[in-house]
C-alpha cells in the first residue's frame, strides 16, 4: 500500500464518519464473525463511489462492494483493501408507468431483498414470491443469483446498470449478464476480469401482473416453510454449500454422514437444517472454516462428492 496517511486522509475528507479504518466486520456479518477490514466506506451516490474507487486504484488498493453480509465468511484476520457498503443514495425504488400486463420496476443496489419483495407483492407484482425469507441487498443478490428451487433473480433481472474500475457508469443489458447457479458473471471479459467484483448500482426487474393476495398468500407459504426447515434466528450465512447438480441435496448429504449437532468451537452444523453452519455465539470464522473442511471431508469419504462453497469466503 502506498501512501496510506494521504489516502486515508481524502476518504476522510470525502466520506467523513462514512470511512472506517480497521473496521470490525463482525457488526457487518450475519455470520457475526470477522476481524477488521483495513477500510469501510460507504459512500452516498455513485459520485462518491467513482471517487473512492478511483482513490482506491490510485494507491493500488483491492476494492469491493458488500452487501448485508448474508453470504459472507470474513477470516478472522480481516481484510486488506477497502470494502464499499452501500450508503442511502442506493435506495430508490421506481415503478416504470406501462399499460401492458408487465411491470418494470428499477431499484438502488442497496436497496433489501425482502423489502423489494413486500413492495412487489403489495403490488400485485409477481416475479419475486421464491425470494421471499431471502436476506439481503439486491446489489448482493444479482451479483449472487440468489434463490431458490423455485426461481433466481436470473428471472427477474432485465439490465443492470455496474461502476467499473475506472468509475464509470456502465448499462448492462441482458444479454451482457451470464447467470449462473449462485453466480453472475459477465459476457465482456474486461468487466468479468479475475477475482475482480464490479460494483452493482441498480437492478431493472420485470415483474408480470398478479394478484396482491394470491401473491400474499403464496410468499407466506414459503416463508413458513423456511421458519420450519432453517434456522432463521441463529447467525449464520444460509446455506452453506451449494446443492450438487444432480442427486442428493448438500443438506441431506450433511445429514446422512451425521453431521448434525457436530460443533468445533463456537461453530455448530444446525440440528435443524444440515447444511446450515450456525454461530453459537462464540464462534470464530476458523471454527466455521474448519468445520465446514471437515463437513468435505465426510461427505466425501461416503460419497465420493466435492461439496463447494456456496458462502463466499472474504479475506485472507
Ligand atoms: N434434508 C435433509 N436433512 C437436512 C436438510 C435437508 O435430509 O438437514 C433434505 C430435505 O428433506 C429435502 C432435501 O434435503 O428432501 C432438500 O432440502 P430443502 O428443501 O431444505 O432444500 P435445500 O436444497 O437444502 C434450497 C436452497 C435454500 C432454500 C431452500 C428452500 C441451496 C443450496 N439451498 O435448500 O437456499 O432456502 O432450497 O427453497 O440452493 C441459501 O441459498 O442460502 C438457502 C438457504
């Protein structure tokens, strides 16, 4: 890192209290684990962004954008670079006026899932009812296509409107966005560049016309069925690992090789749902990490499968 007093010096002077240095990501996990990332912005409008990533590729600083940290392992060493969250300016919400049975509706990167998604059915908008009980930013969810069994943002999304390296707006059609199972990337190799996250400003959705109270009942069916199947009141970054593509669920795998209830440290395998990793409370990311190595190992000793991460791993 070069320079750190006159880059820390200029955040401060663009963000004020919206920069963090040495910032304990733990407050900033639904995993609650994390040591600190060197610096945490969280920048108002794409103009502060474009500066604080243009101060950040000036000083040859990793950046990246989180979002509510629901899919998210920090190490417990924390992070060097600079971490972007989201600031109020990545908010908004627009419905575009149309007379036809769709519905478009553009909304900030910042903006949370399971608001977008009360706000969808509210509206009679159907296109989101399988992200309902999905925590997180929709920023993060693009980014992840998150979802479930019964549909991804991959459905949704239309375009998507990136900064990129150099702090530039950019309109990303469709056509552009290559979705994947819990993974976007993208057509031009520039901006899918290694291990580099562009950053997510807006997402436009296109819903179809339904009915409010179908569409009511049918996301309270489905949250009901998560409150019964996951443990939603234990820290924990969802599903750990990813389903495999064929055969037996990561969670019935996890299951079978009677994982359950098995703990190192603070970090336990839930005994509600197999391929939940859960903090106890005094769990450190090692715990987890170490945990979750030792669910691969089991399942792969029976099974002869590779269980990948779902949750992504942040630091080093
Ligand atoms: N199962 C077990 N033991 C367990 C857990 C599950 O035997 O401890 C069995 C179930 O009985 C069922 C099968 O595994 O036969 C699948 O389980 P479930 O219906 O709970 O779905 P899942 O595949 O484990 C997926 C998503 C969840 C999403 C649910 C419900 C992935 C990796 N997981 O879970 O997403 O909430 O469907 O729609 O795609 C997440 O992404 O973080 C997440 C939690």
């Amino acid at each position: 890192m070069t320079g750190p007093e006159p880059l820390s010096q200029r955040l401060t002077a663009l963000l004020g209290t919206r920069v963090q240095f040495k910032a304990p990501m733990n407050r900033h996990t639904y995993f609650k684990v994390g040591g600190p990332a060197d610096i945490l912005a969280r920048p108002d409008n794409p103009e502060e962004m474009a500066e604080v990533i243009r101060l950040a590729e000036l000083h040859g600083i990793p950046w990246r954008v989180i979002g509510d940290g629901t899919n998210l392992l920090v190490l417990d060493d924390g992070v060097r670079g600079l971490l972007m969250l989201l600031g109020r300016g990545f908010g908004t919400l627009r419905q575009h006026p149309s007379k036809s049975p769709y519905v478009r509706v553009t909304a900030g990167a910042g903006v949370k899932l399971p608001s977008l998604c009360r706000y969808a059915t509210q509206n009679g908008l159907d296109g989101l009812t399988f992200a309902a009980g999905i925590p997180g930013t929709l920023g993060g969810a693009v980014m992840m296509n998150a979802g479930t069994p019964e549909g991804a943002m991959a459905d949704v999304v239309e375009s998507i409107r990136i900064m990129d390296r150099k702090g530039r707006l950019q309109e990303m059609p469709r056509d552009q966005l290559i979705f994947k199972y819990r993974r976007l990337s993208f057509r031009d190799p520039e901006t899918d560049g290694q291990g580099v996250f562009p950053a997510v400003l807006e997402a436009c959705l296109l819903f179809k016309r339904g009915d409010a109270e179908l569409l009511k009942a049918l996301v309270e069916k489905r949250l009901d069925a998560r409150r019964k199947a996951q443990p939603m009141h234990q820290p924990s970054a969802g599903c750990f690992f990813k389903n495999p593509k064929t055969g037996m669920s990561a969670g019935e795998l996890i299951d079978r090789v009677g994982m359950k209830g098995r703990r190192i440290g603070g970090a336990e395998v839930s005994t509600k749902h197999a391929n939940y990793i859960v903090n106890r409370g005094d769990a450190t990311a090692t715990d987890i990490l170490e945990l979750a190595r030792l669910i691969q190992s089991e399942v792969a000793a029976r099974y002869a499968i590779d269980l990948e991460f779902e949750v992504q791993i942040v630091g080093s």
